[in-house]
C-alpha cells in the first residue's frame, strides 16, 4: 500500500481527511507533500512525507513574535515538550518559525482504510496540539499572561494515542 505513497497521499478518502482539518494542496515534490492554510493568528504549513516505514509530519507556524518574549517561547516549548506523548516543538530563530514535529511507524503493508484512520488520528491530534499552542503564544506574547499561567491549560482537550 504505501510503496506507491504519491498515488495513496492524493486519493480521495486522505484529500477528504486533510480537507477536514482545513488543509489545503500547496506543493508537492518527489518525496514530500506540503499543504497550506491561513488561520487568524498564524499562517500554517503542513509536510508531509514518507520514508523507511515512518510517515512524518511537520507544521510549521509562520507567526510574528518579539525577540523580547524568546525567553518566554523557550519555557512554553520545553513545557510541553516535556508532557507531550505525540511529538515535539521547535523555535527556528534563524527563520523566525515554530515547528511541530511527529512520525508514525507506519509498515508497508498498512491497508488504505488503516493509513486513513492513523492519518485523521494524527492531523487531529496535531490539530489540537498546534491550536492550543498557536493561542498561548498569542496570550504570552500581548497580554500580561506568564507561561505558568498558560501551561496548565494546554492539555485539556488533547488526548495522545499509545
């Protein structure tokens, strides 16, 4: 089934899924699909891509932030680095972008019905990950709000997956 992942990505059923969760077709190349949407705080970038039976996503999150609150990034994106089960975030301060990462094992025999269910499992799970993120960075960045008052929020609605 995902030997032939460029055909398995585009297939109605995954357009379905990704549309779902707003995602749009951006770009694609040989081994990466990038799918793009704009949201009210930040644009939002989604690559996905398939390699030695791993599916990998990364969202980037292009916002804005002062270099005066880099510190206050940091300590959110350790916190929950720390209590998340289903990847991680990074802060490219080279590009100013905040990246989510995470990979599914995901065997080359997986059935179509199985990497679709996996695939809305994962983007609603990054979804709500990427979401809860996105507004606590707005809160730390133009209210008085400290990142211990935001951190205990973050996990609420999120729900990680064995």
């Amino acid at each position: 089934m995902i030997d032939d992942f460029n055909n398995t990505i585009v297939s109605d059923e995954i357009y379905n899924i990704l549309q779902k969760y707003n995602w749009k077709k951006f770009l694609k190349s040989k081994e990466n699909f990038v799918f793009n949407r704009n949201g009210e705080i930040a644009d939002y970038y989604l690559n996905i891509s398939y390699e030695k039976e791993r599916l990998y996503f990364d969202c980037i999150l292009d916002m804005e932030f002062p270099e005066k609150r880099i510190y206050d990034l940091y300590k959110l994106i350790n916190y929950i680095n720390e209590k998340s089960n289903d990847g991680y975030f990074t802060l490219d301060l080279e590009n100013k972008i905040i990246k989510y990462k995470n990979s599914i094992f995901f065997p080359n025999n997986l059935s179509h019905k199985c990497l679709c269910n996996l695939m809305d499992s994962s983007l609603n799970i990054a979804d709500e990950l990427v979401q809860n993120f996105t507004l606590s960075i707005h809160k730390l960045i133009y209210s008085e709000t400290t990142v211990e008052e935001l951190t205990g929020l973050m996990f609420v609605k999120v729900l990680g997956h064995a």
